[in-house]
C-alpha cells in the first residue's frame, strides 16, 4: 500500500464466505481500497488464512475469523471480534451462500431450511449484529449478494430461488429503516460467474433464459467485486436501496 490516503482508509469490514471466490475477490477489492477486513469461513480454514496472508503481502490489515452465519452466537462473537480488533464495524458484505439442487415435492423441511439458514437468516444475522456498531460509528455501508435465480427463476432450486428474493427484500427493509443513521444497503446480483465450485456443490442449474451473457462469456469474481468496492465509497454516498445486475446482459431488469 502506498502512502496515498485511499478511499476506505478508516473504514473496517466483514466479509462473509470469503475465503475463496467472489467473497475473496471482494474482500481483497476493499483491503486495496484501505480497509481492514475480518476474513470469515464456516470451514475453510487454510483459504481464510491464505486471504489474510495476500492482504497483508500488499501491506494491508485483515484478521481471520471463523464462524458459521447460521449460528447466532457465533455470529455475534464475528462481529465484537470486528470490534475488539479494529475498533467498529462500518462495512458488511453478506456474501455466504450455499446452492443445492431438489425438487420442491420431494424436498424436506430439513433441505429446504439448510440453504434458507445460510442465504437468508445469515444475512440477517450478521445485519442485525452489526447495525449497533455502524450506527455508534455515524453510519456504514451493508452489500447483500444476491442471485440471478431470484429474478427469473431455476430448476430445482426453490430455496435458493427464494432465499435470494428475500435477501432483496432484506435489502430494501435496511435501506429504509437506517437511511436516518447515515447506513446504506444495497444488493448486488452476480449473472453467471467463473469460479471454483466445493465438492458437495451441484451443477450450475439451468435458468429459463439460458446460461448466455451478451458478452458471451462468464463473469469473473473481480468484476463482481468491482460493483462491490463502488458501493462502498463514499462516490456511492447517494446509492441505497438498490440491486445492482452484474451480469453481462443474461438478465435485463
């Protein structure tokens, strides 16, 4: 990092499920721009830590912390560890997700809460535990990372389909209800992008309007991050409420 004051200097920031892909991407996005960054994974411990390694290599801070979203005590030990080390919280980016593939008729009550757990209720879990300190630090900034298949639906995927649409509806809710405490929520929504899928994950499900881009290719986490790291400084200061496509043309809302 240079000497240069960037645009996050001052500014800390959770990050969930980013110790690979676009939750990588994002998290080292906002370090370049000054943040700090609490790295967070359910599991994968060695990514986490190879992600607070990259950052400090280019000379920024970043620490690790391992927590299930899904558990709300581990959830509010993420957030006052934020706390305890870096001194507040003014950034969430409510990234951890989980896709799985089943029909609705034969899905269980079990299936279906597995991916609403940590799509949905994690995003509020986090939210809701980070408000408190953004509100104590005059304001902050909350990026849920929404679905492609909340807006036009997919096979096989009711809980994802569903949880994705009530991450936008999440969204709006924050939006409305902080704006007075100087907080911003906003959604971005990755189209089809080029990552590196775990071993328990399910195909890329088909979608109504065919897995083609205008740009006839797939998006990289960068790109995604990119849309991220402007919502979050201060140029995006008049921007809330919103859910920003990122999807090379696939979609047009």
């Amino acid at each position: 990092m240079s000497d240069i004051k960037l645009p996050l200097t001052g500014k800390n920031a959770i990050v969930t499920g980013s110790s690979r892909n676009i939750g990588r991407a994002i998290a080292l996005a906002l370090a370049a721009d000054g943040a700090t960054i609490v790295i967070n994974a359910r599991a994968d411990n060695e990514g986490a830590s190879a992600v607070v390694a990259e950052i400090e290599t280019a000379g920024g801070r970043a620490i690790k912390h391992m927590a299930d979203v899904t558990d709300e005590t581990a959830v509010n030990a993420l957030a006052k560890a934020a706390v305890d080390t870096f001194g507040g919280i003014h950034i969430l980016v409510n990234n951890a997700a989980v896709r799985r593939q089943q029909a609705l008729e034969t899905m269980s009550l079990a299936q279906w809460r597995d991916v609403t757990a940590v799509i949905l209720d994690g995003a509020f879990l986090c939210a809701r535990a980070c408000l408190p300190p953004m509100v104590a630090a005059g304001g902050g900034v909350i990026v849920n990372i929404g679905g492609i298949s909340a807006h036009f639906g997919a096979v096989d995927r009711p809980h994802v389909v569903a949880s994705k649409a009530g991450v936008v509806g999440l969204t709006k809710a924050i939006a409305v209800d902080y704006a007075d405490k100087g907080i911003r929520a906003n959604c971005v929504v990755p189209g089809t992008m080029d990552t590196t899928r775990g071993k328990d994950a399910h195909p890329v499900a088909p979608h109504p309007g065919g897995n083609v881009a205008l740009v006839n290719r797939l998006g990289t986490p960068e790109e995604l991050a990119a849309a991220v790291r402007y919502l979050c400084s201060p140029e995006a200061g008049y921007v809330t409420g919103q859910t920003l496509h990122v999807n090379g043309g696939r979609y047009l809302p």
